[in-house]
C-alpha cells in the first residue's frame, strides 16, 4: 500500500489516540484534538506528564483506553515514540501517525515488527488542512 494510500485510509478512522509526551507538545496536540472532534472523529488523550489538553482529561496509559482504536499519534521524542510504540504492541494497533520530530527508524520499525503501519514525514493537522500529499 502506498503512503498516499494509507493517509487517505486514515482520515477515514473514527478513533484516534493523540499520545503527548511533554507540555512542549501541547499547543499542536490541542489544535488536532478541536480538529478532529469537529469532524466527528473520537478522540483520546494520553499523556503521563499532562493532566488534561484541550479541556480534555489525559489518560495516563493507553490501556486506559477502553475503545478499539484505530490511529495511535504520537508527539514524542523519537525514543519516547518507541517506547510509546512498544507499550502498545499487544494493542493491535492498525496505524501509527509519527509527528514531525517523533520519527526515526528504530520507531519505524519497533512499529512494523509488531504488525502495524507506520505514516511519517508530515504532520496529521496540516494533512486535514490542506490535504494528502501527491
């Protein structure tokens, strides 16, 4: 599957996990979260660091989260990614959107050896403004 494939796919999801590793992150984080409710979409914070974003309380873990979910978003360091990412390998997580910064390749492929597909290279908000790259 292409990546033009797979972000197209993922607009499409209805759950998605925004995971916040540290306040540096929040202001964006805030800004997907109002995006993505405003287009219906369900969406769960997680942070261990924040209490809330956006008005919304933060799961401190993604086990805390009950519902089945379909895009895990990560804002992280790139070795918060891949812890964050191995945490979540018994999740069965179908997509992981590496933000900006968050990516690398041991993320990349901690992320694929447990099965799931990886978007990187751009940023989720700025794909929903402005469309999937060609």
């Amino acid at each position: 599957m292409s990546l033009h494939t797979l972000i197209e796919q993922t607009l499409l999801k209805q759950t998605f996990v925004i995971f916040v590793s540290s306040q540096q992150y929040s202001d964006t984080a805030s800004e997907l979260i109002r995006s993505l409710k405003s287009e219906g979409k369900t969406v769960y914070p997680v942070s261990q660091q924040l209490s809330e974003i956006d008005g919304e309380a933060c799961y401190e873990l993604l086990d805390n989260v009950s519902e089945a979910i379909d895009c895990l978003v990560i804002f992280a360091s790139p070795s918060d990614a891949e812890r964050t990412i191995q945490s979540a390998s018994h999740l069965n997580l179908p997509v992981v959107w590496l933000e900006p910064g968050s990516e690398d390749q041991a993320a990349i492929n901690t992320a694929r050896a447990w099965g799931m597909k990886i978007v990187c290279g751009y940023s989720l908000l700025e794909v929903m403004q402005n469309g999937v790259p060609v």
